[in-house]
C-alpha cells in the first residue's frame, strides 16, 4: 500500500471515529450501529474470526464468540472496514485475520489487496492517530515503550491485542519494538 492510501485510509477510519467520539477503548460496537451494521456473537470453528453479510436491510457483523476479546474488537473493526470500503461485495467470510484466498490470479489478489485496507482501516478505528499521540507524543516521558509490560498495559487500554497495537505504533510513528511481535 502506498502513502496515499494509507493517508486515504487514515481519514477515513478518523472520520468514521469522530461520530462516536472518545475512548481509549473506542466504542466499536457503537460504530457498527451507526453503519448500520448489527453483530451477531456466535461459536464458530477456531479458525474462523467473522463474517460480514450485507442485505438492503442492512447488514450483520458475525463474530466468533469464542474469541478473546481484543480479537472480537478487530475482527468487528475489520468487517466495519469492508462495509466502509468494500461495498461491491455481499457476502465475505474469514478464517484467521486475513482472509488468505489463492493468490495466483487477478480475482484473489484483489481479495488480499482488500484484506490489507482492511487490517490497516480497522487498526486505524481501534487506535486512532489522535489518541495515539496524546499516549506517545504526550505521556511519552511516563511510557518506555522497550518494554513489553508498557506495550501490554497500553494496549490493554485500547483493547487491543500487544501485537496489533505494536504494528500501529510502527505505522504511525516508525516506533520499532523487539521482543513483542
Ligand atoms: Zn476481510
């Protein structure tokens, strides 16, 4: 992905956010109401982390409910993203973070280039830049982020998993950590 998509996706996931202001932890259930979206907390085989399923009655976010928490926050984000992003497709299921389709042709690169928008849009959701510069930029003094207990407290107040929070700092400021991921 390039700069300006990552910038274009940034904007997008900020703009969505500011409907339902505040956190940390973002209210990510609130933002799927307010994109009409209705989720469904079901068991699921492991490997699958949810679904999305768009009707013009409007759509339904399926999670599997024996995820963890911080997991069910992403994939719901992640489906989020697709409803946001990618509204040519009706129907989408995914096993793991990434749906890993084929990727030998045209039609399955398409589905990994919007699997990608996706992780990066709902990472953009969960953690949004503002937040993340009052945290880093702000409180930097109070964090050492070499360490992996700060990361994992930080990252417990997002919700989010220390690996997805991990990959966000580096993203959005090229802060590079060893030792979590
Ligand atoms: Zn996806």
């Amino acid at each position: 992905m390039n700069r300006g998509k990552r910038e274009s996706l940034e904007q997008k996931a900020t703009d969505l956010w500011r409907n339902v202001p505040g956190g940390p932890p973002v209210a990510v259930e609130k933002v799927a109401a307010f994109v009409g979206a209705e989720i469904r907390q079901e068991p699921a085989d492991v490997e699958v982390s949810g679904m999305v399923w768009r009707s013009p009655q409007g759509a339904i976010i399926g999670v599997n409910s024996l995820h963890s928490k911080t997991r069910r926050r992403f994939t719901i984000a992640h489906e989020i993203a697709h409803l946001v992003l990618h509204n040519d497709d009706s129907f989408h299921v995914h096993e793991g973070y990434a749906l890993v389709g084929r990727r030998d042709g045209d039609a399955s690169l398409g589905v990994y280039r919007k699997e990608v928008e996706a992780n990066y849009f709902a990472a953009a959701l969960l953690m949004p830049k503002e937040l993340l510069l009052r945290d880093v930029e702000v409180q930097r003094l109070r964090f050492d982020f070499e360490s992996e207990d700060t990361i994992k407290a930080v990252a417990r107040t997002y919700q989010v998993s220390p690996q997805a929070f991990t990959i966000r700092l580096w993203e959005v400021f090229g802060i590079s950590l060893s030792g979590v991921l």
